[in-house]
C-alpha cells in the first residue's frame, strides 16, 4: 500500500495568513493526488484534484502544486471559514489511501 | 443537481450486521463508481472500497475483505454497504463518495451515516 504523510498535523494560524501542508507518498504517484477539506460533522469536499487543478466551485485562494512523491496544499490568505482539517488523498493505485490529516486551528 | 442521500444512525451490537444505503440523484448513477470511506473518533479518514453501479464490480481494502459487501439496486439508483461481524472499533461514521470520473476524485459525498458498536 502507498503511505501518505502529511505535515504538520496542526497548525495555528491568523485569518490572512498564508498556510501551507505539505503530503509525501511513500512511492512516485505521478500527479495522482487530491486534496479535501472537513469540517466538523460535516462530509469531505474536494478542493484539489490531479495535484493542481482546482475544483469547480472552489475559491483560489487554494492551490496545490507537486508530483512524484511531494505535494503541497497552499492557501495564500486563510480566511475564517478555513478553519477545518485538510487530508490528501492518492488516487494512484488500490488500495487508495489518505493522509492522516491537518488541522488548521485559530491562532 | 448531484446528492447523494444516506441512511440514518445505527446502533448495533458486537457481532451483528449493519447495511448503509445511499441514494444518489441528479445524475445517471450507472455512469459513476461509488467509493465507502469511514471517520472513526479521532482518527482520519479510511477508505474501505468501490463499486462499478453499472457492473457491480467491486474492490476492497485488505483490512475489510471479508467482512464487506458493496451492492446496488439500480432501479432504485441506490448502493449498500454492508460490514459483519462489527466490533467495537467499527464505530464511525461511514460516507460514500462519488468517483467524478477522472483524476480518482471523490466530487460529490453523502452526508455521512453513524454508526455506533456497543453492547
């Protein structure tokens, strides 16, 4: 099975903060990568899909970047409804697999 | 526009059987593959497995094979899953997804189903 890693598993930031999350996989995935974000009691919604293609919907703030192994999960200027856990999720092979999520707490 | 609409809480005892449901409309539900991923209580999400609607088809992760059944009535535009044997560490609230078709990405998602293992 592929491990997906993500860092940090927290992190405090400030409304207009830049935030970043990094995921690596424990082997090449190519750009078979998605990023979700959850909010408490709520379902998954997919921000990021083919490691950089922003979902329809979804506000550019948020940006992903990377492939292989490395990908990084960008939000330029964190606003209040942000606050949520964020998980990436290869879509490589079988079984999928995701991190173990990131939690963006107010700071 | 795209739902999919899941059956209620359960609360079942070790050992028994538990079937969630999840009724898709707005689309053609033949034409995408549903996935079943979990949230356990402090944990992160798990991805349990798939299924073709239109073949029936499925695939399941190593940790689950066994113990899941992943079915469909298509008249009724509806998928199951169906876990056995449940243990106290099945308590969770189970999703299911949409597989947008592309890229492995999960674009539409139920609204979550809990279920509780106790006795």
């Amino acid at each position: 099975d592929i491990q997906m890693t993500q860092s940090p598993s927290s992190v405090s930031a400030s409304v207009g903060d830049r935030v970043t999350i990094t995921c690596r996989a424990s082997q090449g995935i190519g750009s078979w990568l998605a990023w979700y974000q959850q909010k408490p009691g709520k379902a998954p919604k997919l921000l990021i899909y083919a490691a950089s293609s922003l979902q329809s919907g979804v506000p550019s703030r948020f940006s992903g970047s990377g492939s292989g192994t490395d990908f990084t999960l960008t939000v330029s200027s964190l606003q209040p409804e942000d606050f949520a856990t964020y998980y990436c999720q290869q879509g490589s092979s079988f079984p999928r697999t995701f991190g173990q999520g990131t939690k963006v707490e107010s700071k | 526009q795209v739902q999919l609409v899941q059956s209620g809480t359960e609360v079942k005892q070790p050992g028994a059987s538990v079937k969630v449901s999840c009724k898709a409309s707005g689309y053609t539900f033949t034409s995408y593959d549903i996935n079943w991923v979990r949230l356990a209580t402090g944990q992160g999400l798990e991805w349990m497995g798939w299924m073709n609607p239109n073949s029936g088809n499925t695939g399941y992760a190593q940790k689950f094979q066994g113990r899941v059944t992943m079915t469909r009535n298509t008249s009724m535009s509806t998928a199951y899953m169906e876990l056995s044997s449940l243990r106290s560490e099945d308590t969770a609230v189970y999703y299911c997804a949409r597989d947008g078709n592309s890229w492995s990405r999960y674009d539409h998602w139920g609204q979550g189903t809990l279920v509780t293992v106790s006795s």
